[in-house]
C-alpha cells in the first residue's frame, strides 16, 4: 500500500520515515516538504543510504492519485490548508497537527489562535485515539491524530472518568515533555543552551492541549468540568511524562484500581499496567509506542495519583499515526511497530 | 569567626566549602568525614589549589572547643548520632539533615524509617526556613536546616496560606529535581546511564519531606490537611521546581495575588516574585540563593498555579544554612552569598 | 535455533535481549547471571510484558546441552572463568569481553592486570571484526568479539593501513565515548552528577584497547608500530567517535581517498562512507550497527584525518556479536540488525 | 571606573555582567546592542532584580566620553565596524571577537571569509593572552581577547614550545568544546534535539582559530609549522577540552615535564598544573577563570599529551578579557574574578 507524507523534514516526518521504511505492508511513496528538493538523507544524515528518496514539491494531484493515504506532519495553520486541498481527493489523511482535533471552531479559534477548518470538515474527521476510538477509526476517512499529552492524559484518566470514580472538577494535569515536542524550528527557547541543565514551565493555563482533552472527556461521559492542564520542558529530547491528580469519590484500594486499569486495557498491546509500587519511566518507552501507566491512592488524601508515559514522538505522534492507519487499512494494530524500547 | 563541617565530601559539604571559602566573616577551620584523611582536592580536583586543607576525622572535643560553629552536612540518621554527640558542647550546630526537623518522633520514624533523637532536642531547635523563622534563628543554639523541597514549597504558599486564601484540603505540589539531591552515594538509581534521557517519579506518597511541610502549615495556621506530594527526578545536576496547585476560596485576579506576593517577600533579598506572564525557569537560579516564585490563577478553575525554583544545593541545602549562620551570628542575611545565577 | 546470553544484566546483555527478542532466526532459550532469579523486567522495567523469561544462575551443562550458541556479556576477568567451564561443551561462544582477544598473554596480564587465559584457548578463538574477518568468522567456534574503540578504529584505519599509505609512526587516535561503556557497576565517575556537563579524559596511556588495535594492525601488515591511543568520557549515553590522525606518505587528494574507502567497503551493508565535506555525527548512528566514517585530507600538513562513528553497544558490542552470530550460522549477517538509527 | 559593554545579550556579553556586577572597581555604566531597548532581565530574566540597566542603543560618542573602557562581545564581522567608530574616541578596547586578533589581512580573510580591518589598526592591538603578554597588555590601548581554543591550546602548548622540546610539525591539537561557544544565534545545529546524546566534528581542517595558534607559535620562537587543529561540540553548555599531541626531541620522563610546567606558571594565579596521574575534566572550572593542565610521556612512543581545560565563557572569553582589563587599569589579575568552580 503507497503512503505519501508531507511535512517530512520535521522530527514527527523523520519518525514516520523510520517506523514505515520497515514496515511491512506500508511503502513510502513520495515524501514532500515546502523546503528544497534534496535528497532527505541531505536533511536526516542518519538516512544516508538508507532511505534514498528526493523531498518533492506538495502535488496534491499526484498524492492523490498515486497514494493511498497521506500523512500530514505539518504543524497546525499549515496542516488545514493541505486539508482543503486534499479533501475532495479519493485518499485517506491522518493528520498530527492539532487543526482536525476540536469539534467547535470557538475553541480553536481561542486556544490556536488561527482561522479554524470549516465544522463540516472537523465534524468528519475521527479523534484517532486507538484504544479508545478504533470502530469509529475503521471507518473514517480523515483522523485527526491526538496530540501528544492529550495521549498520556487520556490514556491515563479513561478508566476513573468513564467509570464515574473520580470528582471531575478535581483534576490536576502536571505534563513534561521532551524538546523534541517543540520541533526543528528555530526559535531561542530551543536552544541546547537554554534548555540544558533548566526545566521550565510553559504556555501557564494556555495550552492548546487542554480543550483536547476536555472534548474527549466531555465526549466519554456527556459531561466534563474545565481542568487544570500544565506543561513543563524537560532537559531530555524524547518522551512525557503525565502525572495526575484526582479526588475519588470513595475510598478505594491501590490493588483494586491497578486491577480495573489491568483488565481495561488487557487487549490493549501497547498499554502496559505496571504492578503496584512499580511506576514506569520516560527512557522506559523510548522509541516504542507503550503508553506505560502506574497508580497509587494515597489513603490519607482519598487522591489517586496516576502516571502514564509515553514516547512523543511514537505513541504521542507518528507511532499512533502509523498504528491507526493500520487499523483504517484493516491490518494487525500492530503492524510494523514492535519497537522494544531502547535501553539504556 | 572560626566554623567546621562534617561530612564535607558530599554535595551538600562541598558547597558550603564553595561559599565558606569567599565568605567576608567565617573562616573554614577544620572539615570532617569519615573517609580517609587526604587533602579535599583528592576528593574533589576543582578545589586544587584553592583549598589546601585535609579531611580529617570527626573530633568532638576540638570542634567544640576550637569552633563557634558546625555544620553538619551528613546524612539522615548520622546527624542525630553527631549531634548526641556535640549537644553539650558550647558550640553552634546548623543540621542540613532531616533529623532536627520533625518535632513529633512518630512522624520520624514513620516517614524517615530510622530512631529518632530525644524529643527535648528535636524541640530544642529551630527550623531554619529563614525568611519566616528569622527572630527564632537569631537565638537558636541548634538549626534544622529545611529540606529542598520544603524550602522552595513553603516560600510558594506562605502568602496564600497565612493570609487564609485557600482550601488546605486542596494542596498538590509537584516537585521536581536535579539529581545532585540525591546525594554522592552509589547506587544504580543515580548512574548517569540511568538518569540521562529520562525521568522518574519516586517515593510516590512516601517522601519524607510531606510531613516537614504539614509541620509548618500546621505551625502557621494551627491547622493543615493532609497534602499531596509528588518528587520526581529531572535529567540535570542542580536545582529544583515545585509546581504547586490550590483551590482558591474565593475568585483572585493573578495581578492581586501577585501584588500580594511582592508585599510580603518586599524585604527580603532572595526571593523574587516575578511579573505577571513571567515563570522562572531552574536555570535561572543556578549557584545562586534565590527562591523565584511566579504566579498565575485560572479563572477557569478558580485554582493558583504556584510556581517556585531554586538551586537545590543553595537555597535548598547551603546556602540556606549559610544564611541562617549569618542570622544566628548577627551578620547581614546576605553576607557571602551574593552569588549572580550561572546562565546559560 | 537456540541461544542463550551470561551476564544478562549488564548494558551489553540488555542489548542482546533487545536484539534477539526480534531476531528472525535465534531464540533466546535461557538468559544467566549471578544475580538473584529474578523476572528480567526486575531489573530492566522497560521489557515489562515483553520478555518474562526469569535470570537464572549458571548451569553450564544445559547451556551446553540445550543452547547452540551462548554470548558472554561478562565483564573482562569473568568471562575466561566461564569460557574455562564451557570450553569442552559443544556450543559455539561469542565473548564480548577482552578476555579472548590478546594472543599474547603478556600483553593481557600488562593491560588489563588479570590472570591470562591459556594460550592454546585464545589462539582457537576469532577476532570478531566482522568485515575483515569474515572467513575465519564463518568456520569459528569461539569469537573474541571486538572492543568499541577498536571496532571504530579498525573500521577506520583499515584502509590506509592495509594500502600503506600512511607513516605508521604518525598514528593518533583520539576516541570518545558515552558513559553506557562503562557498564552498569556502581562507581563515583559514572553518578549522573559527575559525568553531566562534564567532560573527562581517562586511562591516558594506558587504555587496554591499545594493544587490542596494534595486534590486528600487526596481524594486517606483519608490522606495527605503538600507536597513540586516548580516551575520553562524553556526557550522554550511547555512542562513540574516534578522530584519527595520520600522515600520509605522498600527496593525496580528499575525494581520491574517499573513493578508496567507498571501493573497499562497498560491499560492506554496516559501513557507511560519506560523501566529501559531510562528517558523520554520533547520534546518526544511534540504535543501529551502522559505523560511518568521514574523511578529510589537509593539505597544509599532509595529514589525513578519519572520524568514525559508533553506537557502542551495537557496532562495538551487542550489535556486532549478533552479526557474527548471523556469520557463524550461515545466515545473511544483516538478519535482525535493520535497525534505522533512532533520530532525534 | 566606568566600564560599557556592547553585545549584552550573547553569552559572552552576559557572562561579562555576571563577572563586573560584582567586581570591586568597574562599575557597568552602560550596556548596549541592536536589539530593542529593553531592560536586559528581559532577554536573561535570571538577572531580574539584580541588574536594573536598559539594553541601549549603540552610541559612539557617549561611549567614548562616559565610559574609560568598552567590551565588545560582538560577533566577527561586527566588531570591525565597531572599532572603526571607536577607534578615535579615547576610550580603551576590548574586542572578544576574532577581528583584531590576525596581524596578516590575508590571513583573516581566508578563515574568516570577511573583510578585514586596517593593518595599521591589527598592528597597534595586543593580544590579550594575559599570562603571557602582560608587559604589552599593560600598554595597549585595544586589546584582541583571545579565542576560546586559543587560549587552552596555547597555555598548554607554550613550555615546550618555548623551549624547543618538540617537533613543530607534529601538533596534532584535538579540540572539544561545549554549545555556548556557538552563541546565542539561532541555528538548527544549536537546538537541544540536535545536540543533545550526540557529538559532532565540525569545520575539519578550517577553524579560524588555526592561524590564531599559529601566529602565536611563530611570535614565540620565530619559526612554526601548519598545525592539524579539529573541533568537536560537546553535548554540554560550557567547558572545552584540548587534548594536545606532540613528538618530544628527546626522552622525557613526565615528572621533568610536569616540574617544567609547575616552575612555569608558578606565578600565574590561573593555570594550575596538575601532579602526575592526576587529569584536569571540563567541570573542574566551570564557572571559574581556571585553565588546568595535565601531562603524560608516553614512552612507548615518545609523545606528549598535554590537556588543557577553561571554562570558554571565562578564561576563554570574558573571563580573561576582565582579566586583561585589570592588567591594563594597574588592578590585580584577579580582581573580581577569584570564583571557585561550580562542582557539581
């Protein structure tokens, strides 16, 4: 099946490159990017005789025509006018940016601060969050790939939130993520030496993420209260770290919640429930695309602590991409993603 | 004046030599482990030159006499055993342990696992937080020194907890810190294979630094609940950020709250309430004294996001203790600890 | 077929399991340590629902019996114990130690300060530098599989060496290496604290590889003169480059010498030489068996300059123990080593 | 004495505001760049509160008549046009960049690409490596502050090159540097997903910093050799590390060389030369106006290494520019700048 992508040349491209250069049922087609027509190995050394393929001008005749699917890892604002012109294309589109995610315009307006896709357009698109989403993701044409802590996050709370456990209005969202999060642009606050050896917090009870999330919630129980939603920068170029914090409305044991955690996502391949007192760490999922998740209730608050980590470049972006498009092809969710983490 | 340090080849040890070796009235006597006798730049090359003393075993009966001051940068569980031993002397004892700081012996052996010292000492001296504890500091014989994350913590919700803004019920502080905390000790948690390119939470709900905390809540409201505390390990050497969030009881601008942080913390040289939209980044801190705090209530919520970094080798270990040494001795607060942060 | 890894828990073995988890053609049947039997993921979380095999003590007659092939992951002065016990089983064994390399005793016990093997053993064993020694590889029953620094060097200077164009007097290499080669062992110079934004150079002069590099150099030419050989830690993890200097006997031009690595490699699917003007950056080869070598003659000087890059713990250890494995088996030697390098 | 600074906002014009903040006799009476006039905690907000001065414009005149000296931590290229302004206001200079440095335009022109200044102008400047031009420092009226692997390079290389020990065409200089010497500009080689677990060569055989070295070896003893001189980016923010290779005329055992350094620099309170055995790393000056030196003969080859560390934004930039400044205003050397390194 020929895939295409757009946007290669940043660091979401570059990973779809590596999982679908192997990949067994996926070929890449054409790679495209606004940036000049070089080999990508000009762009992406480590590709060097391995991936011999020219970035191509974006010919959205041709995507069309010759791919299958096309995976857009353009960044927001730009991703929603490669959309227009695709949308009447017979191709599938998953798409990373955040422009197909949130189903009122208003919000998007407000947390993007750009001009939002028409409703009809984003009310098509299916919120592509494989675990949870999967018969709607067979079906779709257009995904909208989850962001990347809306990942962790959602992964982490749909137990407690759709089993009703929890006081909505008490969630607490601490998030860390890799540099990588922030892309290959150029902009000071990426800069080796302002990030090494500093941790910030960023984007205070402003970031996009958090209607994300409160959609989705909204969406699992039909109602939802605003959350508090926070975002660091960790010293380190890949992964997330969610850590959470909600108030349960009875008193529960750890083991219990553990088990509750285990028995959902039992079927799920790529959530992996650690055992009491065991909490994953962010190197722990490193080039994989586990979601890993750890819990603890602190008696003496009645508060659940749950941690979940991710690779965002894997499961918060090409990972997830990659494994739903093989659930639109009709493939083994697995397919061409059995990365076991890199360690050490 | 003449002070000593025991335990001088841990990280704590070796920056109060840092500060001790520039400062305008102390002078550096004597410095003790129980390591071999070797001259310090064996242990550490960066003091070649610089500091020629040597290692030399503990000798209570000289540094009582020859010292007005001992600082004891050892670990919890062989401070209390120094102490037993110098507590009749006439001689200034500054802990940077945590054995001086829980008043309540079950809290201590709850939460630190270990014997704790006779509740007469315990009561005996004084919690070193030297912005709110300076006329007890004045004339103290024995310092606790705080703990990191106590120290950043507590500057962090002074204001809003003093003044009765908020429900105690709903204090989640999420700390996160450079692994110099961790100490010099060997153990595979803190190889530096392990630590880079990742991130951890540790001591989930178990950290013995949550009861140092309740304590002084407790102390300045003679009332506190039971909060939460998260600690988590950052891929750098020094500093520390607690991100703190508290249900406001009624509705606060940022700008008002912010306001009234800078009247409280007005007088007082290291701690730097910053600007609306400005969060101080751990970096921003390094090698220096300073707590920085920054601050900001979503609406939304109705919750404060409570931002506040420093140095945990500083603010949060010697430099603390060199201010509180300034204080009991009647030196300026800052003397010897005008430190600009390292940047980049 | 059947194999079976001692010393399971240090970064070479953990990088075998990583391997071989997904290798086509090996199983792995039984993984040992003298650790405590314990679940892997005990010890390495990051295989949690990946790997349950339990580590289990040594028992040399059914690793003889039951395996085809074993890899000793053991460190230097370990494994020659373990080869003594398995060297009458019937099983093929790759060391991954220093411990078969030397033929000369004397030069052992010089570098490495350790008891020597018989002679008889490590003149039976083949030195595993898989490109250029394939043939002897092939008919093996014993591989002495190369040091990291040797591996990059070798790859390096072979060219050069073997055509005699240099002086073999002028020979400098200056190696870098991140800190996963030091090993899992506790000891102060690998605390994160101390390795992090620091840079070290170590072993000055005495570096065991030394001799490793001059024997084959030796072995290539029937002369060799001592080389100038140092080493030097990275503060990050992976990777390893070494930057080789050495006088060429006559003139030549940078593309001309290029061209002569591209012919002698060309065949070879782990080296990859770059282009003119283009040097190979270490995390380019990250997570792969790829060396790159980078080339550059200065006319000024006559010197030519080799960079080579490594991922230590495939190229130089794990990956390279795999590729022989392959060779040894009669199977394509890239089989289970397609890994793309992990970038960013 | 009134001191200006143009180029505040690199990371040499900001480690130059930490040194003179506190130094007890220049007092910063302006500061300026092109950027917009803001207040300078707003580019580097870890001076909030502590320096309280406006970014200014550029204003040559009031330069020259308020202030009696003026730094310019401008880029190459820059700071040309900048002396030319100030090249008749009676004002001393400073230059950190490389403009002032090369006698032959030639020369400048071929490493730099740039135009060069005026001969007559390079001529009358000094070159400001303090330990060993101070007699002409004292005199100078424009100072050329020397590159960062200059100064390692050549307080390392010059006992033996002084002394006619070595063969001058046998240099072999191998240089590793941290990311700030890159600057503050924005490049995609300078952001932390690109630096970080990597290492990369960098301008092989094209450094400007070559016939800086150069230069210096013929002024010392009339006669010298084309140099093989490499650079590599370290994964960490400050700190180089040379590591020197050079042939000894005759055998030397490494305690004479090491006495030979020790009697050499005996006097200078900046270099400290390490015993035997005992080698400098990056960390051990960080922060600090250090330049460490560790040496070993190898006999078996006859080669010395010398390593040479500094921090590059002190002693291999600002830090000896506020040397030099002392040395030409009558100071001691080491006013102001008596910081003990930063460990860990």
């Amino acid at each position: 099946m020929k895939v295409s992508i757009v946007g290669t040349t940043g660091y979401g491209g570059v990973e779809l490159l590596r999982i679908l250069h192997q990949h067994p049922e996926f070929v890449i087609h054409s790679i495209h990017s606004t940036k000049e027509e070089v080999p990508i190995w000009n762009e992406y050394p480590h590709l060097f005789g391995l991936i011999n393929k020219n970035i191509e001008e974006i010919d959205y005749d041709r995507i069309g025509e010759e791919s299958e699917l096309v995976f857009l890892a353009t960044p927001s604002g730009v991703s929603s006018k490669i959309v227009g012109q695709l949308i009447d294309k017979n191709i599938k589109i998953i798409d990373l940016s955040g422009d197909l995610r949130l189903k009122n315009p208003n919000d998007y307006q407000l947390w993007y601060g750009k001009e939002p896709l028409n409703k009809h357009v984003t009310d098509e698109a299916v919120y592509g969050l494989s675990e949870w989403n999967s018969e709607e993701i067979k079906q779709a044409q257009w995904i909208a790939n989850p962001g990347c802590y809306p990942t962790s996050t959602l992964l982490g709370l749909a137990p407690v939130v759709k089993n009703r456990l929890i006081d909505l209005k008490s969630i607490v969202v601490d998030g860390k993520s890799g540099t990588s999060g922030a892309g290959r642009g150029l902009n000071k606050g990426s800069l080796y030496a302002e990030v090494n050896e500093n941790f910030k917090i960023y984007k205070v009870n402003e970031h996009q993420h958090t209607p994300e999330i409160e959609q989705q919630l909204q969406d699992w129980i039909g109602e939802a209260k605003p959350i508090t939603f926070s975002t660091h920068l960790l010293p380190m170029t890949r992964g997330i770290m969610t850590t959470m914090y909600v108030q349960l409305l009875k008193e529960w044991e750890t083991d219990r919640i553990i088990d509750l955690y285990k028995d959902i996502y039992d079927q799920q391949p790529f959530v992996r429930v650690r055992p009491r007192g065991n909490f994953p760490s962010v190197k722990e999922v490193c080039g994989s695309n586990f979601c890993d998740i750890g819990l603890d209730v602190d008696q003496r608050t009645g508060r659940l602590t749950i941690v979940s980590v991710i690779d965002n470049l894997m499961k918060g972006a090409a990972g997830q991409a990659v494994q739903n498009a093989n659930i639109m092809m009709g493939l083994d969710q697995t397919s061409g993603l059995k990365f076991t983490p890199l360690y050490p």
